[in-house]
C-alpha cells in the first residue's frame, strides 16, 4: 500500500479537542438513551452546535462554495468523537455522504450543507455497499419522481433528500424537499441513527446531476471508509470504560482487573481496537489524498472495524457485569450503534468479497 503520513496533526488534535468537549457538555447519556422512548429532541440542538457553531458541516466542502476545505482526515477525527459518544447526529449521512454526491455539481444547496443551514441525505438505503448498483425511483418526462426507497439513514433529520432516479441512459440525482416526500419512521435497533422508509408519489425533483452514478459510488466509499472512524471511536470507549470500571469493581476482596484472566481479554482487545484505529486512519488519508488504494482501504477497514467494534462493545456488557445489562448505563448504547454500523454501507463479508476483486485474488476453485 501508498506510504502515507498517518500522524495527527496539531490541527486535528486541536479539532479532536474542540469536539470532545462539546459533546461531553452537550451529549449526556441519558439524553441519548431517552430516544428509544422517542424522545428526539437532543438532535436539533447538537447538530446545530455541531454543524454551524463549531462549523463542521462543511469541512468536505471547498472554500470557494462557502466550506472549510479540509479532508477527510479531520472528518474522520470529527468521527472518532461522535463514535465515541453515540452522538445522534447526521454527520456522517449529510456532511460526508451527501455532501460527496454534491461536491462535483456545487451551487446553492452544497453552500447551504456547508454553513448548516440545511441538511440532506442520500435516499438509498443504509446497507448499500459502495460496489452494489443504487437502488433508484422512476422519473417522467416533467421531473417527476416516483418509488420508494427503505431504510434511508438521515432522511428524519434531512431538509433535502438527493434521490438516485433512473433514466434511460443511466442514474441522475434530484434534490426533493422532505416535506415534499412521504417519510415512514422505522423502528431501528440504534435509534441515535434512526431509519426512514422514504415514498415518493409524481413529486418535482430538481436535477442536480445528469450522470450521477460515479458520484453516488464515491459517496458511497466515503461513507464506508469514514465509518470505520466512527467504529474504531466506539471500539476505543468500550475498551477504555470497561479498563476504568474494572479498576474499582472489586469481589472476593480484591479488584476485578487483577483477575489473570480478565488481564488477557483486554490485553487481546487492546491489540485489536490499537489496529483498528490504524486501519481507519489509513481509509481516511487514503481518501483525503485522493490515493489509488483508497477504495481497497475502505474495504479493508470496513472489513476489519465492522466486526471488531461489535466485539469490543459485547466485550464492555460482558466485562461490566450486572450493571452492563442496565438501561441505566450506557454500554447498550454502543453495542446498537456497533451493531447498526456493522451491516452500513454493506457487511464484512461482502467487504472481503469486494476486497478480492480489488487485489484480483482468484475465486476459490
């Protein structure tokens, strides 16, 4: 693979600052977990604070469409943090992935992503890997969308929704209004990242790309390798909550964590969840250099992170004891997003699957 510097610099360590202290004054637990009670309220306020107040909604975005002109390198640092803190905001779904299917058409919607004004999700649904052919609605003469589109992460908190719509000559892009689509809210098992069921019936869509394919798969692949952020976030909370608790629980009078065997699990954990961090970070500067292995990057972290932040966090309810299995405590909260995240953007398998074509591994025979 490339030789890429995977060093932080002071600027994504100052910006892994500003964000984790954000989110430890606006992001309480408890707030979080009340979503699952339907309570989506805490969004709003975080996003806004997110995305306009500390202005990372438009860190993909160039400078001459109104964003910060960063890369992904400092999304990813920006993922880390969300991950590590289930934050419930659309981040991923409109400042990275939506964001990516505007960057070659620009205009007035992609300035208004940057400054936080408005917010959009890509209507395809969540599992979509970036190698399998985007799901799209029909589309008359007039501009007229018609279909429906499941499992859509964002689309609940998104303003615009970019719909793929499939022409005759291939797939096009047209930004609908959500108030204009009908949204059916999906009982999902992370509802800090809650799914809509989109319908859309004869509604006027503006053209916002003609061949909208190749930036759909970019999107696509942006999505996927900056998840992989976001799973080695929620990977490192697990490891380092469950260290912490270990450290002051205590039976048979003496500390947990001095158990031999406890020692060797979150020694074998840290091992892996250290890889992890490594294996995103290569994605996203892969991505943020524009690196010919950036696609099988992306492969390989979502083939590695995926999996490896389900068993960190089945690893903390474990380790946490009677207390793990509480609503009361937040450990729940991190195993639903680990498992959400682990089938986003299409599952390890079918990760690895791609992975081989990548590289031109043979089939098995």
């Amino acid at each position: 693979m490339s030789d890429l510097n995977l060093l932080y610099t002071e600027v994504e360590d100052d910006l892994r600052s500003s964000v984790r202290a954000l989110l430890a004054d606006r992001c309480d637990p408890a707030a979080v977990t009340a979503m699952y009670d339907g309570d989506r309220s805490p969004v709003a306020g975080l996003w806004k604070a997110i995305a306009a107040d500390l202005g990372l909604a438009g860190l993909l975005v160039p400078e001459e469409h109104g964003g910060a002109g960063a890369s992904a390198r400092e999304a990813a640092v920006v993922l880390e943090e969300l991950g590590r803190s289930v934050a419930p905001v659309p981040f991923l779904t409109s400042a990275v992935v939506a964001t990516t299917v505007l960057l070659d058409a620009g205009g007035a919607l992609l300035a208004d992503l940057a400054a936080g004004e408005r917010t959009a999700a890509l209507a395809v649904p969540l599992s979509t890997a970036p190698d399998a052919a985007p799901p799209t609605v029909g589309v008359d003469a007039d501009g007229r969308l018609t279909g429906t589109v499941t499992s859509v992460a964002g689309a609940l908190e998104a303003d615009v929704l970019l719909v793929p719509a499939g022409t005759g000559e291939g797939v096009a892009v047209y930004a609908v209004a959500a108030a204009e689509a009908s949204l059916s809210p999906v009982v999902s098992l992370d509802m800090t990242r809650q799914l809509a069921d989109i319908r859309l019936e004869g509604v006027t869509g503006d053209l916002v790309l003609a061949e909208g394919e190749p930036a759909v798969r970019r999107a696509l692949v942006a999505g996927a390798a900056l998840l992989a952020s976001e799973q080695a976030g929620i990977a490192q909370w697990c490891l380092h909550a469950t260290i912490a608790y270990l450290k002051e629980r205590r039976q048979f009078g003496r500390v947990v964590g001095g158990f031999q065997a406890l020692k060797h699990r979150l020694a074998d954990l840290f091992t892996e969840v250290e890889s992890a961090a490594a294996i995103a970070r290569y994605a996203a500067a892969a991505l943020a250099a524009g690196d010919p292995d950036a696609e099988t990057a992306a492969a390989v972290a979502q083939a590695y992170c995926s999996d490896l932040a389900v068993k960190a966090a089945e690893e903390a309810l474990q380790l946490h004891g009677g207390i793990g299995m509480t609503w009361e405590h937040p450990v729940h909260l991190y195993l639903k997003r680990a498992k959400a995240d682990q089938i986003a953007f299409g599952t390890a398998g079918a990760h690895r699957t791609r992975l081989a074509g990548l590289v031109d591994l043979p089939a098995a025979g």
